[in-house]
C-alpha cells in the first residue's frame, strides 16, 4: 500500500504543479484576502472539487461520462463560458492600496468561482482520469484507496500552501501593483485556457 500511496503522491504532485487557471484563482484570493481564514472558501471548495474528481476517476464512474458525446459537448460549452466572464472579472480588478477591500471576493463568490474553473475545465478533468483515473487501475483492495488518498492529500496540501504564498506576496505589495500585474496575466491566461477550448468544442463539432 505504501508503494500505492507513494506513487499517487509523487503523480499527483507532477500534476498539479503547472500554472493553470484553477491555481491562478487560489494564489490570487490569498493575495488579496486580508487574512489567510479569509481565503478558506475558495481553499476549500478548490480541495473538495479535486478530491471528488480523483474519487470519480479511481472508482471509474467518470469515464462513463465521457462515453456521451453530446454531454462532453455542453461540458466544453459551459467552460468556455465560464472561463470568459471569469477573465473579465480578472481583468477589471484594479487592486490599490485605497481599493484592495473592494476588490476581495466575498466567500459566495470565492466558492462559485472556484467550483466553475475547477469541474467546468475539461482538461482538468480528462488529465484526471487519463492518468490517475489509468494509474489506478494497477491497484485493488487498500493499495487502490491508498494511491487515492496520496492524490486527495497532495491536493488539499498544494491549495492550503498557495493561499498562503498568495498572503506573503499581498502583504509585500502595499501599492497594489503586483496584485494588479497578477489580474492581468491571469485574465490572459483564462481567456487563452478558453479560447483553445472554443477551438476544440469547434473541431469536434466540424469533424
């Protein structure tokens, strides 16, 4: 089981590290956050949409899903249109050292936001089960639950630790700045996320 619980740790670590959208939104929110509970929420609900796509792709339930092409379909619509207005949103923040409180999302939206780029992003969920949801089938019994486990506890671990990178970076900049320059590279990420998702939809559609 340990050997299980190694590998889940190690492949899902590998995962998650790369700038994505979903991470992008957590770093923020700890950023602009006064205090670190502030960003609970958006901590918590990134964790828990994790865990439950890792629960999904480890008892197989998920690839029964991806079997309906007209469901994949409003799966990437959606996307597409939630990741749009979330780079709008990003983009007209304008953190300062005046406004900062204006511009915190408030635990509502914090959750909503982090549920959308979480089980609205196709790539997310498809890297979930191709390679977690893949890797496990090597395992049964306690091994199976133990590689889950490891995945589940790399998540809530990454989430919690950049929050918290988010919290230094936004006490660090008192002007406002970076918080700014953050929104905006984020807005662009969000929107490209996006537009090569619109490509996709747009290509299985046309094929």
């Amino acid at each position: 089981m340990w050997e299980a619980a190694l590998h889940g740790f190690v492949l899902a670590f590998g995962l998650i590290l790369p700038l994505g959208v979903q991470n992008v939104f957590v770093f923020n929110q700890g950023a602009a956050q006064p205090t670190l509970w502030r960003a609970l929420p958006v901590v918590l609900t990134a964790a828990v949409c994790d865990t439950l796509l890792i629960l999904l792709a480890v008892l197989g339930v998920s690839l029964a899903v991806l079997t309906f092409a007209w469901l994949k379909t409003i799966l990437y619509a959606g996307g597409v249109c939630f990741l749009i207005y979330m780079g709008i949103l990003t983009w007209r923040s304008r953190p300062s050292a005046e406004t900062q409180e204006a511009e915190q999302f408030p635990p509502k939206r914090q959750v909503m936001f982090a549920a959308s780029v979480s089980l609205m992003n196709p790539h997310a969920i498809l890297d979930t089960i191709g390679v977690i949801g893949t890797s496990s089938l090597g395992y049964a019994g306690a091994a199976k639950w133990g590689f889950a486990a490891a995945c589940i506890l790399v998540s809530w671990l990454w989430f919690f630790g950049l929050a918290l990178a988010g919290r230094m970076a936004g006490r660090l900049d008192s002007s406002g700045r970076l918080l700014r320059a953050l929104n905006v590279a984020s807005a662009f990420l969000i929107w490209g996320v996006a537009a090569y998702m619109a490509v996709s939809l747009v290509r299985d559609l046309t094929a």
